[in-house]
C-alpha cells in the first residue's frame, strides 16, 4: 500500500518535475530564457492560455469539450472594441464582453445538454458560426482606433508593484477555480457528473445545469483572455484566438486532467499553462520555427493523452 501511494504521489508530482526540468534544460541552453524580464514577459503571456485552461478544465471535468474558446474570444473582443469606438465607456463594454462570452458558453451548453449533442460536434458548430459572425461583423478587417482608456491599457498593460497586472489578475483567478473546485459543493457536483452523470443524478444533482454553467464559465474565461489581448494590442483582430483552444486542452491534458472526466486538479492545470508557455518561449528565443512548434505541442497533448490512459 505504501508503495502504491508512493507512486501516486510520484505521478502527481510530475507534471511538475517536467516543468523544473524544461526550466533548467532551457536556462542551460539559453542565457536569454532565464533573465528577469523574460519570466515576467513569460507569466504575463501564461495568463492569456491560464484563463481559458481554467474554464476548459472544469468542462472536461463534466466529460465534455469546448472547441469554440478561440472563436468566442474572437467575437466578444471585436464586440468590446465596436462598442469602446462607438463611445461606451471601456468599463461597461468589458464587463458586457464578459456577460456575451457567458451567454455563448450558455449557448454551447444548451446544445449538448438540451440538443443532446456531443461535446465535440455541438462546439464545433458554435466554434464555426461565432467565427464566421466574427469575420461578418468586422468584415474581416481590424477594429481600431478605441482611443486612450486608462483602464483599458492597465488590464493588459498596468504594473501593481512592479507586478504585471495579468500575472496579478492571473494568480487570483487560479485561486478562485482553486477554491471553487476543492471546497464548494458546485466543485464536487462538476467531479460527479464526470465521474459518473447517473449516479451523480441519483444523488440529487442537476446534470443539465451544471454542464451549462461550466460551458458558460469557460465563455467568461474566454472573453477576459480577449480582454487582456485586446488591451495589449490595442486592437481587435478578426483571426485572434485561432488555435487556443489547442494551447488549453493541451495545458489540461499535461496537467493531469482525465479527457473522460471526472478527474484532474485544477493546479495541474496551473502547471500545465506554465509548461506550454515555458516551451512555446523557449523555442520562440532557440528560433524554432512556428510549424515545428505546432508539432512539438501535438506530441506533447499525445504523450498526456497516453499517459491518462495508463493510470
């Protein structure tokens, strides 16, 4: 038995042996990777994939999958950025692009939990409509010119003691899903209905609703992603977010999260952001090309895929 938990506690533990690994591998390598200013630039980039790996994971959690992430980032920036440039305050059209983000995770939840749809299609679909409206709404141009809102350029921008403000705003997130997942009973209903959803019903949980609600955080995670984003880029791009949801199942997956549910911890996740960004910088300072790393993360969702199979 004690064996047993040893080893348990071994495999827990190594998502976070392969990061101190990579760390000191790449420092090695490269004298850029480990100055200050990098791992700041690092942890800053880390928060706009820790979001939406947040929101993800608590919807593999519940068994299912949301491939739409990038397209309702997309869709709820260009909304935030139309309404800044038509004169609403930047205050109101951010905390009403978080409110849109909700209603279309809402809208991806009600198609598997009402439609009766699988994850993977139902997100497919709102995946594929919410960009084509995103490009129908831009016209598939840039929307700039949002003007010099404070507020606006501290989101993405600002320093809180010399502290990047995302990497702040970052950490707190990561302890509410912390919280919410370990010691609330909304934490353990997520647990339940991916572990096992008739049981879960039996004991008196809303299966429905709690996948709704999961689907319709990770569209509120989404939409702070493009937040920050947009703050950082002072503008709203019609392609933004393409391929993110591949940078957060990939987090997910590495930071021990079941793909079938019902198991996974949420500083997994946490570990998991910090490797694909630890990786993705690495090889950005190395030189590596773009298609390669798009290979390399593939490799790396495989090995956690496989890895979750053997446990």
């Amino acid at each position: 038995m004690k064996e047993k938990n040893t080893l348990k506690t071994l495999q827990d533990m190594g998502v976070v042996i392969a990061l101190i690994v990579l760390v000191i591998a790449i420092s090695i390598v490269s004298p850029e990777f480990r100055t200050f200013d990098n791992f700041l630039s690092l942890l800053r980039q880390s928060a706009i994939n820790g979001f939406i790996a947040f929101g993800m994971t608590c919807v593999i959690l519940t068994g299912g999958i949301d491939l739409s992430v990038g397209s309702v980032l997309a869709l709820t920036t260009a909304f935030a950025a139309a309404m800044i440039k038509g004169g609403i305050p930047a205050g109101v059209a951010m905390l009403a692009a978080l409110l849109i983000g909700g209603i279309f995770g809402t809208t991806s939840g009600l198609l598997v939990t009402k439609g009766r749809l699988q994850p993977f299609i139902a997100t497919l679909i709102t995946m594929t409509v919410f960009r084509g409206v995103t490009m129908i709404f831009t016209d598939g141009k840039p929307i700039s010119g949002l003007g010099g809102s404070a507020l606006l350029k501290f989101i993405g921008k600002g320093f809180v003691l010399k502290i990047p403000f995302p990497v702040i705003l970052f950490l707190v997130v990561f302890g509410i899903f912390f919280f919410v997942l370990t010691k609330t009973t909304f934490g353990r209903r997520i647990y339940a209905t991916g572990s096992n959803a008739e049981s879960a019903k039996l004991a008196g949980v809303n299966i429905d609703r709690t996948k709704i609600a999961v689907y319709a955080i990770s569209g509120v995670m989404a939409a702070l992603s493009g937040l920050i984003l947009l703050s950082r880029l002072g503008s709203a791009q019609p392609t933004l977010g393409e391929g993110y949801e591949l940078d957060a199942i990939a987090a997910v997956a590495l930071g021990g999260t079941s793909m079938n549910g019902g198991r996974g911890r949420i500083w997994g996740t946490f570990t998991g952001v910090l490797i694909i960004a630890v990786l993705s910088n690495g090889l950005n300072i190395l030189g590596v090309s773009s298609y390669y790393q798009a290979v390399v993360k593939g490799i790396v969702i495989l090995i956690a895929v496989l890895s979750d199979r053997k446990r």
